[in-house]
C-alpha cells in the first residue's frame, strides 16, 4: 500500500532552455516541492504541460544536468505546444 501511495503522489520538474544545446534541468520534486515548483510558475506566467510519464524521466535526471537525448523528441514536442498556445494567445485581438 505505501509503494502504491508513493506511485500516485504528485511530481514536476522544470526545465530551462535558452535555444543552445539542450534544456536543463532546474528544478524537480514530489509532494509539497512539486506544488511549489508549479506555484511559482504560475506565479510567473510559465506554461505548464502535464505528461506523468515525461515528469517521471525528467525527474532522473540530476539537477543542472541537460536532458538526455533519449528526451529530445518528447521534450520538442512540449516546447512546441508551448510555442503554438503561446503563439495563438499573442496573436488575440
């Protein structure tokens, strides 16, 4: 019962990319760490993608280390989501 707990309880991890070489990891955790970490991206108007098993990855990799390129592909795929909602809310009248 504790494993099954420990499964379902809250993650994020946050990743910087400034477009050179490959985004990093920042900032990770579980629990009430991972509920700061959304909190203050809210709080700075960071765009937030839900994909547990992407978070779970993230989340194995050491703070300050770039992704793996094992990560490339789904990792793009997030920055471009982000880019497209970005783009289609920029873009209102």
């Amino acid at each position: 019962m504790k494993a099954r707990q420990k499964s379902a309880r809250r993650r994020a991890a946050a990743l910087r990319y400034s477009g050179r070489g490959a985004p990093t990891v920042v900032a990770k955790g579980e629990g009430e760490v991972a509920a700061h970490i959304e909190a203050l991206a809210q709080q700075h108007d960071i765009p937030l993608v839900q994909d547990t098993v992407l978070t779970n990855l993230l989340c194995s990799v050491p703070l300050g280390d770039e992704i793996p390129e094992q990560l490339y592909v789904a990792v793009a795929e997030v920055l471009a989501h982000i880019y497209r909602v970005g783009q289609t809310i920029d873009s209102s009248p």
